[in-house]
C-alpha cells in the first residue's frame, strides 16, 4: 500500500506522504510561478498601452510618415509626367491620313 522510502529502504506511510506532499508543492510552486509570469506580461501590456495613449503610438507615427511621403512623391511623379504629355503634345504634328484599300 505504501511505497518504498528512499533514505530507510522501509514501506512508510509518512514517507510517502512527505513525497506526495513535495510533489504537490512543485506543482503548486509551477502553478504559482506561471500566474506571476502571467500577471508580469499583463502589467508590461497595460504600461505599453498606457504609454501608447498619453505619448502616441510610435509605429503609426512613422507609417503616418511614410504614407505622407508616399502621397508627395506621387504627386510629384504625376506632376511631372504631366509636364512632360503636355510638351509631347505641343511639339506634335497632326497628319491627316487616308486608308489604304487592298
């Protein structure tokens, strides 16, 4: 019914007691330990989003940046093809033509 203990060689009920509770002390200890990681990863979450609403999120800042710039140089590639159509068609002859019948 009981099981050997280790430091006698002896079936002890109070050895196996004394290994049943050690056992479920790590347990409770790993329990313990996991919710306290848990708990830590929550408070560096709610300090980030804290921080995200009184200062600005840093990442939408330079994507805001990056699309502000993405819009200005397309602006300036369009401005610029423009320019150059519109010289294209100052420069062009218009020709009349005739169809050719086989």
């Amino acid at each position: 019914m009981g099981a050997k203990c280790p430091s006698t060689g002896k079936v002890n009920y109070l050895c196996t007691t004394k290994q049943i509770s050690y056992k479920m002390f790590k347990f409770l200890l790993v329990i313990i330990l996991f919710f306290l990681l848990m708990a830590i990863l929550l408070g560096f979450s709610f300090v980030r989003g804290l921080k995200n609403l009184i200062f600005g999120s840093s990442s939408r800042q330079q994507s805001y940046k990056s699309t502000r710039s993405q819009k200005q140089y397309q602006q300036k590639a369009q401005k610029e093809e423009a320019k150059i159509v519109r010289k294209l068609m100052e420069d062009a002859e218009y020709v009349d033509y005739e169809e050719v019948k086989d």
